[in-house]
C-alpha cells in the first residue's frame, strides 16, 4: 500500500474554534423549544469539519467550544434559581468530555486515513468509527460520574424527524449514532481524497450508498407491540406553588391538587388517578387532613390514586411514589432510583461545601435513591414509573418493560424551571421513551406542560404550562417487547465500546506496519 499523504486540517484553527461554537449553538437549536431537528445534522456536520486533520490541542479546544456552545444555551435553566455557578459549573464540566471525545474523533480521522487510501473503505471506516466515539462519549456523560447526567444526547432532537421509529429498534444510542454516521459519511463524499483528482463514475458509488442509507432508515416502521386494551387516566395538574423557593404552608401543594381534581369527581370508570411529582406535602401517615383528601379523591373516582411524597425513614429521606386506595392507604411505593446530584442531594458533601458553602448549605437534606422496582400493579394491569429526571435514564425504563408494565405513568415537578425549555425538553425524552418501548406515556408535570402519549410518539392529549387542569384520558395498553428494551444494552456497548476497540485495532495496524518498516531486510 503507498504512504498516505499527510491529512491537512481541513480549516486553520483561528476559523475551526469558532465554527465549532456555530455547532454547538446549532445542536441546541434542534431541541424544544425550537425543535428544529435537521439542525443537528448541520451541527455534528460543523463539528466533525473542525477535526479533520487537527492534533491534539487544536481538537481539545475546538471541542471544547463546540461543549460550551451548546451546554450553556441546553442547560441554561439551571440558572433559573440558584444562579450562574451552577449552570457554568455543569456547563463547563460537560463541555471537558465533549473536548476528550473530539480528541478521540480527531485520533480516529488521522489514523484512517493511514489505514486506507480507498474512498469507499475510508467512508465506511470513519462514518462507523467516528459516530461510535461520539456515542461512546455520550455514555461516559450519561454515567460518570455521580450516575451522569444523560441529557441533551443527538438522538434526543430526532424525535420530530423522520428517524424517530428507528429508536424502537436500536435506542437513543442507536439514533445518535445514525446521525453522526451520515453526517461523516456525507463529508466523506464530499471531501476530495487526492488533490488534482478529477471524480467519475466510481466516485457516485459512496453518493448512492448513502443515498440509500438515508432512505432506508427514514421508512423503517417502529418495532410494533401487541394491544391490550385500554386504561382510563385522570391525570391532574395543579398548577401549585410547587417551586423550592415558592412562598407556600405546607399543605398548599395538596390543595391546589385537590381543587384541580374536584371537577372530576363523579366520573364513572376511571380506572386510576395520577398526580405530578410532589403533589402531596404533607404526610398522609402524620396529617388526617391529607388522609381524608388523598381518600376522597380516591373515593369519589372509584379509583386507586398515584402520587408522590417527600418521605423519612429514619434518617434517609426518599422522593416516593405511592399507590393509594380509599380505605387502605399505601398499597405500594416506588422510591426515585436516580436522585439529581447537587439538586437532590450533595454527593462528598464536606468536600464541595468546602468550595461553595452558600450554595451546598442550600441543599438542606440529600435525597436517598431507591431500589424497588419501578413499576406498579394497578388491579392488575403493570404500569411502568418514572420520577422526573428518571426517564433520561435508559436502563429505568428498560426495566419497567420487562417487568411487564404496559403504559408509563411519568411523574415530574418543573415550577423551579417556569419560564424555561426544560419541560420541553424533557418533555421530548418521554415522546422518544415512548416509541422507544410501543408504550403509551403519561407525563404529568406539577405546572405543566403535561400530555398523554400514544405509542408512536404522538399526542394524545394535552395541558398547557400554568394553568391547572385535568385529562380523562382513554389510554392505550400495549404488551411484547421492542428490539430496543431487549437489546438495548448489547447495542449500546457495541456502538460505542466496539468504537473504541476498533480505534485502538487502527492504532495498532499503524504502530505494526511503522515497525515492520524500519525492521531491515535481512
């Protein structure tokens, strides 16, 4: 094979830095609120352009850029109550793996083109190995550390576009990786390997391929679950003074729940009541006054009620929800698996306190996670469950599939974020969980917006952010099992772990031949 010419950065770095930050700005653009999903490829597309052919300094800070870009406009809600510190401290620790992941990116453009000096081969080699490092880089941020933080992935600005289905088969990772690869893939068609070279024939064959590639995968249908019925839904927003820093009594988030639901009482063949994540603050096991609440709802739906508490037990507290009945109190409880760092709790309290005790003393208690299934058994019918920020953790809601559930009822308390797209977005996580799994999706925010979500993603029904109100909602059961739930986690390594292994393969195919050159005949 003849020596591969060195490969030229394809813009300087003066130029590379800040087209890299026009990437990022763009990523954010492709979430609620603008939603404008083509956006990310244009953003991954401006990335990637500003890798090629960069050394390890040049791609950490064009990286980095791109990290901050997007970061401090996906995340800005962060600042909505506690400040800047918060939201430039998440911001910028995000950013850093976004900058080791375009070092790796940077790495992988390099080293193949040492490795072959076909453009077929080369557009196949580096749409795979750079699309896996980029989702291998959003594993490590969904992870590490605390638990991660899984938010603001490329897959989740697919959910409006014509991929969405594709996520029953292969998960958010796998949606990630589609659109990283064709946007490679199509700088590769367009990149000219060889100065001089003028293009013919052969060369429309990587045009076509991926002309194809984009077409098969906008026509694939969603994995379809099998239909088993229905379940009648009164799902309640409030619309209470829900908010950390809300002026309330205790009790005040009750009644504004309980008001929102007394235009339901009455309603014949409700089959469950749900309410939104802190809708009870008071505990029914110590007032009698939310007993009696929580058991007239109960009673006037003829209906089991789902909602959720603050509860201690002993020294821990839990964010947890319960199933009451009229009569019989907490019939079950699932305990929030995935508590919010420096939101929920403190992890190395001593240690951060030490740093910002202003902000650390403001989180006065931390926030146990729980380890009870994540699923209720609703006479008889299992309906999955999530708390917030819950459902941007795949492994969650892959749980509540197996283990039988057959609708999700999602529970979240936004009013720290009014004014912001954090609902939206996380509102966009639900609609992709749904397709996800073939589930229909409650989600129920305290302040809204909240909606009813058919299988396919679609809506079902809806309430506006601010206002109280109520959905008797007619909501679709499924059962079976998508590609995405039983696979998920065997694609999820192979995408972005099998990446990694292969860049290290590369490096050692170039590291063999560079040794076996200098070796001298013999």
């Amino acid at each position: 094979m003849p020596e591969a010419a060195p490969l030229r950065p394809l813009l300087p770095l003066w130029a590379a830095v800040p087209v890299s930050a026009v990437g990022g700005v763009l990523l954010d653009v492709a979430f609620p609120s603008v939603a404008w999903w083509p956006m990310a490829f244009i953003s991954v597309a401006l990335a990637l352009v500003a890798l090629i052919g960069r050394r390890l300094g040049g791609a950490l800070l064009a990286g980095l850029a791109y990290g901050l870009a997007f970061y401090l406009l996906n995340v800005d809600f962060t600042a909505e109550w506690v400040g800047p510190v918060p939201w430039l401290a998440l911001s910028g620790f995000e950013s850093l793996f976004v900058a080791a992941g375009a070092a790796l990116i940077a790495l992988a453009y390099r080293w193949v083109s040492h490795v072959t000096t076909s453009r077929r081969r080369r557009m196949l080699m580096t749409a795979v190995l750079v699309a896996g490092l980029w989702t291998a880089r959003e594993a490590v941020t969904g992870g590490f550390p605390y638990g991660g933080f899984p938010w603001g992935r490329v897959g989740t600005t697919q959910v409006s576009g014509p991929f969405a289905e594709v996520v029953s088969w292969t998960g958010t990772a796998g949606i990630t990786f589609l659109v990283v690869a064709l946007a490679a893939a199509a700088i590769e068609v367009v990149r000219v390997p060889r100065a001089g070279r003028h293009r013919g024939i052969r060369d429309l064959l990587p045009v076509a391929v991926l002309a194809t590639l984009v077409a098969t995968f906008a026509v694939v249908p969603a994995w379809a679950t099998t239909a088993s019925g229905t379940m009648r839904v009164a799902s309640v927003q409030g619309n209470g003074p829900a908010g950390y820093f809300d002026e309330r009594r205790a009790g005040d988030v009750l009644e504004s729940q309980y008001e929102a639901t007394r235009p339901l009482f009455g309603e014949e063949d409700v089959d469950v009541v749900l309410w939104p994540e802190g809708g009870v603050d008071l505990d029914p096991a110590e007032s009698r006054g939310a007993a009696a609440a929580l058991d007239r709802v109960s009673r006037e739906l003829d209906a089991p009620l789902v909602a959720n508490l603050i509860d201690l037990r002993g020294d821990e507290y839990f964010n947890t929800s319960f199933l009451w009945r009229v009569g019989a109190g907490i019939e079950q409880t699932y305990d929030k698996r995935n508590p919010v760092p420096f939101g929920e709790y403190v992890p190395d309290r001593d240690f951060y306190e030490s740093i910002a005790p202003d902000l650390i003393r403001m989180i006065g208690r931390d926030y146990t996670p729980g380890t009870n299934p994540p699923v209720f058994d609703i006479d008889g019918t299992p309906a999955g469950l999530a708390i917030c920020f819950d459902v941007i953790y795949d492994s969650l809601i892959r749980e509540g599939a197996v283990d039988g559930a057959e609708l999700y009822l999602f529970q979240t308390n936004n009013a720290d974020f009014r004014g912001t797209d954090e609902n939206l977005q996380q509102l966009a996580v639900a609609r992709l969980r749904a397709i996800e799994t073939g589930r229909a999706v409650v989600n129920l925010s305290t302040v809204g917006t909240s909606q009813v979500i058919a299988p396919d993603g679609s809506t079902i029904d809806g309430l506006p952010a601010d206002e109280p109100g109520s959905m008797l909602t007619d909501v679709p059961l499924r059962t079976g099992l998508t590609p995405a739930v039983v696979l998920g986690p065997w694609i999820d390594a192979l995408l972005s772990w099998g990446s990694v292994a292969g860049l290290a393969a590369v490096g050692g195919i170039i590291a063999l031949r560079q040794r076996h050159a200098k070796t001298p005949t013999p």
